[in-house]
C-alpha cells in the first residue's frame, strides 16, 4: 500500500472481528458495519442483525436488477391494482392445500376453475363423475403442461394394457418451437418427443407435417397457442381435424393438449370465434398463465379437462394428515393461496369486459408499435396470422450504409445498445432448422402505455444511428475475418480480437 493510502485508510482495512459490533436498534442504519464490510455470502451469518439491516441489504442487491417494466422479454405480469397487492399480503400465510381449514380459499380456486372451463367452452358437468368438470390451480403453466402430459400418457398406457399391447415406446409430437417446460416433460416422464421443425417464414408447427410423425405409440398432440417466439397462434382446429383424420383411418385414440399459457387469455376477448378449446372434440385439456395474460403477478397456472374422465384416478392422490381427505392433483403440495386469491379479484374486479378492453388496448399498442419498428426501414416482421399482442423482427439483410457500406452488426448489437435506456429487448434464434435467423422481440404487457411504445421505437432509432456509423462486426463477421487475416500483410497486428463483437469508432 503506498504512503497516501496508507494514511487515509490504513485504519480502515482490516474488517472488525468483534461479532458484538453487528447493531443495536438505536444504531443509524448506514452506521452498522454491515454496510462497510462484506456479508456472509454461501454461509449462515454467526450472529442475528436488526430487521431494517438485513431489509436494507436486500434492498441494495434489488437496486441492481433491471426494471421489470422495461424488460420486453418477460411474458409475465408486472403490475397490479394496489387492493390485489394488499390482498396477496393478507394471505400469503395461507396453505392452499389444507382445504378443511381455508374452505373460502379453496372456493374461490374453485370459482376461478369454473370461470375458465366456461371461458374455453367446456362442457357443463353431466350427472355422472366421469362428466364432471375437473381443473385445478398450478405453481404455473410449467406444471400445468406436465399434469396435462401426464393425463395423455396414463390415459394411452391404460388402454394399451387393456388391448394387451406394450407400453414401452411413448411418444409426443409437438412443434420444435414449444416452450422448454416440455422438453423437461419428456426427459422427466420418459417419453420421446416427436419435434416438428418450423421454417422462418412459419416459425410454427404446420399441420401437414403431423402424420409423418404419429404412430399407435403416439400420446397426443401438443399445440402452442401463442408461440414463445414470436406470439403467433397455431391452428388447433386443423390439428383437431388432422388428428380425428389419422384416429379414424388408423383404430387409434390421439387427443390434444393445447398450451395456451398466453393465448387463453387474450383469444377469448379478441378472437372469440377462434376455436382453439373444448368447442373442438379431441381437445382433452387446456393450460394457461395466470401470472402472464391472465394479470397476476408470478405464479399462478391452471389447467382445465374437459371432464374427470380425462384423468385418470390414479393421478388423483389423498391424504389425511391435514384432519380430512384431502385429494391432490398437482405435482407440488404446499403452497400459499395468494395468488389464487389474486386471479379471483381480477376475475371480479375486471369481467369479461374489463379484460377485453385491456386486450384490445394491448393489440392497438403491438400494432403501434410493429409500425414504428418497420418506418425504422431496418426491419422485417417474423411470422404472420393470428397471434398475442407481441411483435417479433429482424434485422432486413444486406443492409448498406448511406455512403454504400455495408452493415455488420446484428440483433444482439441492438440488444447489447438498448441496454444503455434501460430497456431490456431480447435477441435471440428461431429454433433447430431455422436457427441461422436472428430476431428481436416486443412482449406487450398491460402496464406498457402507447406513450412509452413511442419512447422504445425512438430510442431503437437512436441506436441504429449509432450503430450505422461505427464498425460492429457480429459474430459471424469476425469468424470470417479471423479465417481470411493474414499476419504477414499486416505486420503491425497479430490477431483479430475474440470479442463476440467488436467495435471500432
């Protein structure tokens, strides 16, 4: 340490070890020596601190993180009224599972269950069990697809055994753009996933390409109402009649599990004449978000069948250890009723109209906002048809300069630039066969006003300026760079930088 450290802070170097020094209450908060030494990061502290300490400490990691609102990458909600916000708080101590001792919570589940088997047109319950109307509330829409596979699975291994046939070979067909949750469905429950590849100019499962991969082995279809990618819907009605097509032709029993983890909430408002739930017949099932379009904060999920003979009873478990039977169908056990009590005040508090109205205004912002990124005249839309209030881009291809030069910097470039306005716009590839594209996309949410669309679009603006008159290379560029530089004609330089990209002002 050299003299003029050594004066100013040689008396402040060495941590205290006096454990006795952790705060009293009559302490400032910034007085402690928690906010001049470093804290136990991967152990347990050695001794207790004062509530505002420890808040505080929290406090300082949050301050780091990005504003949720900005981020246009995130599907899930980040704003609710503040009486939600108070009533998630006066029940985040409930267990929703112990039905004996909260029966108004378990009710209001149910309340939500039935509001949603009417919003996808199940049919009413009948007189017998098996025609009963069966759902049940998720941690979210992850462990509602893999209570939804699972139903499709034991349902297909019943009947094979009836038929004395093997159950060995599983298998699921679903579009190679379905949300990773089902990817870890079939590594977790053994089941070969089926992947139908999609292209770039239809980032979607295309129904022509399901009877190559169906066989009597083949559990179900899986259809993504909205996709992950770029927001656009996938035809369930053609899926419904391709797979009745295949069942009649074949003797088999194929049904439909759609995944509309963002699109059961926005298509019943929008397109209510879109049949994509339980008004087409090989639809066993239906999964959604409630903590994304459905306007609660993470995480709720719901899944609902179209009635209790989808399930089979031995995925329906019961206990007694809470004082009563308790019958459990979910993946989990415990967890807080919070924010089913939350979906249930958004239910009564918005209605039908209340969420078509916010539907709307969502779609007119995306609409706004896909204009503006296409006057930029740096861009194409990825994908067409009916889809959620997103908007997915690329950059157009070989692109010039205004001076003739050509353009090398990529989507990831832009990302990387919206950083500097704190807006956090995802870039990334479609899937296997169409992964050589790049894209970026614009998730609308309920608390992104048409005022700060207009702000997004300006300062991507500012950043394609920027970015047109300095020399970013993507990672492809430099690639070829490297593979083409020749030391010898440039004796002053030695190598391309390693850099994913690198800039030259």
């Amino acid at each position: 340490m050299s003299d003029k450290m050594q004066e100013r802070f040689g008396a402040f170097m060495d941590p205290q070890n006096d454990e006795s020094a952790y705060g009293s209450a009559e302490e400032p908060l910034f007085g402690s020596r928690y906010t001049s030494h470093d804290m136990p990061k991967y152990e347990f502290p050695k001794k207790s601190m004062q509530p505002a300490v420890a808040a505080q400490l929290v406090r300082n990691m949050h301050q780091l993180d990005a504003n949720p609102r900005l981020d246009m990458a995130s599907f899930v909600t980040t704003w609710m009224d503040p009486e939600a916000t108070a009533l998630i708080a006066e029940t985040q101590a409930v267990n929703i599972v112990d039905t004996s001792q909260y029966p108004q919570c378990t009710e209001m589940e149910q309340r939500c269950i039935q509001m949603l088997a009417g919003l996808w047109n199940a049919p009413e319950s009948g007189k017998t069990e098996g025609e009963q109307r069966l759902g049940t509330s998720t941690i979210g829409s992850s462990e509602a697809c893999m209570l939804g596979g699972l139903a499709l699975k034991r349902r297909w291994t019943v009947a094979r055994k009836k038929a004395g046939k093997s159950t060995d070979k599983p298998n699921l067909i679903l579009g190679i753009n379905a949300q990773v949750c089902w990817e870890k469905f079939n590594q977790y429950f053994e089941v070969e996933g089926r992947y139908v590849p999609v292209e770039v100019d239809f980032p979607v499962m295309s129904v022509d390409r399901i009877e190559q991969y169906a066989d009597e082995n083949t559990i179900g279809v899986v259809s993504m109402f909205g996709s992950t990618y770029n927001g656009q819907y996938e035809d369930v009605k053609a899926f419904n009649d391709k797979v009745a097509e295949l069942n009649k032709k074949n003797g088999w029993d194929m049904r439909i599990h759609v995944d509309a983890a963002s699109g059961g909430f926005v298509a019943p408002f929008i397109y209510p004449d879109l049949e994509f739930d339980f008004r087409l017949p090989l639809v066993n099932s239906v999964s959604a978000s409630g903590h994304k379009y459905g306007l609660v904060y993470p995480g709720v999920g719901w899944i609902i069948w179209r009635n209790r003979s989808c399930v089979d009873e031995s995925l329906i478990f019961h206990v007694n250890y809470l004082g009563t039977d308790q019958p459990s169908l979910n993946l989990n056990f415990s967890k807080n009723a919070n924010m089913i009590v939350a979906q249930y005040y958004q239910f009564l508090r918005l209605g039908f109209e209340g969420y078509k109205k916010i539907m709307t205004n969502l779609m007119e912002v995306s609409a706004h906002l896909a204009k503006g990124i296409l006057a930029t005249g740096h861009f194409n839309l990825i994908g067409g048809g009916k889809g959620l209030p997103v908007v997915a881009f690329a950059l157009k291809p070989n692109r010039k300069s205004k001076d003739g030069d050509e353009l090398s910097y990529d989507e990831f470039d832009i990302m990387d630039r919206m950083k500097e306005f704190h807006w956090q716009l995802p870039a990334y590839n479609l899937p296997k066969n169409a992964e050589k594209q790049k894209m970026l996309r614009c998730v609308v949410r309920e608390d992104l006003s048409y005022e700060m669309a207009t702000d997004l679009i300006n300062d991507m603006t500012k950043c394609i300026e920027w970015l047109d008159h300095h020399f970013i290379y993507s990672e492809e560029k430099m690639k070829s760079l490297r593979q083409n530089f020749r030391p010898k004609d440039h004796p002053k330089h030695h190598h391309i930088g390693n850099k994913k990209h690198q800039s030259v002002c």
